[in-house]
C-alpha cells in the first residue's frame, strides 16, 4: 500500500492519500478544512489520478473542501447516508452555535454539495485505486461513522476517523453522538479486529487495533461492561 499525510486547518484532521503501491490511481481519505491545496499537493506528488473522495464521517473538519476537490477532478465523495447531510448543513454535526462560524469562515452558513455523491452502506466492498476496502459502519461520534479498511494480499490499513484515536476516542457530545453506541462500536466492532492490524486516525499519529485494545482506557470501559 502507499500512503501519505497532510494534517489541516484549525483542527488538524488527517488527509489521507492511498492506493496500490503498483496502482496509478489514489483516493483521498477526509478532505476538510484548509484541505484544498494540501490535498492537491499530495495528488501532484504522488503523480497519480484521483477517482474517489472517502469521508469517515460529515464533520466540516473531515470534509469541508471535499466537494471542492473531488469537483475538480470529477470524481464522487463517498459518506455513509446518516452523515450526509453534513455535506452540506455543517452546523447540525456541530451545534447551532457553530452556524455563525461556519458563516464567517465560507461566507454562508451552507456549503454546496459535491456534484456526485454516494453514499455507501455497512460491510460493503469496493475495489478503489487498486485496493478492496470494506466499510463498517461505526456509530457513536455521529450516526454515519465508518471505518475503512483498505488493503491488498501484502498489507492493510483501518481508516478510523474521529471514531478510534492512538489512546482516546472522538467526542460523543456532539449532535447526533453518543456514548452508548460509541461504547457498543468499541466492543462489537473494534475489539473483533486483527491486533496487528495498522490504524491511522482522523486526527493525530498512527496506532494499532492491539496496542488501542491493551491501552486505550474507552475500550477498556467498554469491555469492563460487558464483563459486569
Ligand atoms: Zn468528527
Ligand atoms: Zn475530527
């Protein structure tokens, strides 16, 4: 697999460029806030041809200038049905009070919609940029949270948005989020995953499934509920 990285805007979410290492194709993973020209940057290094925008879920910071850059290049952002409305309405993800916000940053409290959307659904397959990814479906930071697991016969990687980070979680106080079906992903779905496999967050540095289930204090509390 060949990936590379650009943290964005005021929030540092990861952008995530990935493909094949023998693939002349890419998709970017999370293009947010201040993503454009980071975004761009990684396409031009990479010297590959761009032919999906991936969101692991609708927050501004994670897909604010997806429809710019998936526009430009003609190809669809993929975002689970429950989030996509996000698209678009980014302050019901965020709160009313971010309305104001969004208003002055983009110069109107909505933002337009990508040309062409798709919305994907839980334990689909797709085969992009010359790796199979399977999307599951991972509630609790918002209702359309996915991971995305993108890989081929070598190597693997878990795409985990603001669901997974090295040591934490994302935040469940937010519309739509909740830590009851955060507490559920964690032991249902997170925990059932290969220990070795890679996990690069929505936000920060690289962890791994095994690493999070011995150290990350959430997975415990989820695992010590079920337990009792
Ligand atoms: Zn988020
Ligand atoms: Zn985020």
């Amino acid at each position: 697999m060949f990936t590379l990285r650009s943290s964005c805007g005021p929030w540092e979410a990861n952008c995530f460029l990935v493909g094949a290492a023998d693939s002349d194709e890419c998709v970017l993973v999370d293009v947010g806030m201040d993503a454009s020209a980071a975004a761009e940057r990684l396409i031009a290094e990479s010297g590959r041809t761009l032919v999906a925008v991936l969101a692991t879920h609708g927050h501004l910071d994670h897909v604010a200038d997806a429809h710019a850059v998936a526009d430009a290049h003609g190809v669809p952002v993929w975002i689970h049905g429950a989030d996509r409305h996000l698209l678009s309405d980014p302050a019901a993800g965020l709160g009313p009070q971010m309305g104001s916000l969004v208003e002055a940053l983009y110069g109107s409290a909505t933002l337009p919609e990508p040309a062409q959307v798709r919305e994907w659904s839980d334990g689909e397959r797709l085969d992009l940029a010359g790796l199979s990814w399977g999307v599951i479906h991972a509630p609790g930071h918002t209702p359309g949270s996915v991971l995305l697991h993108a890989g081929d016969e070598v190597s693997s990687q878990l795409f985990t948005g603001d669901v997974l980070f090295a040591g934490s979680i994302g935040r469940t106080d937010l519309p739509g989020g909740s830590m009851e079906r955060m507490l559920q992903t964690l032991r249902e779905t997170v925990v059932t995953l290969p220990y070795e496999l890679q996990v690069l967050p929505g936000h920060g540095g690289a962890t791994s499934i095994g690493r999070e289930c011995a150290t990350n204090p959430y997975i415990r509390l989820a695992l010590k509920e079920l337990s009792s």
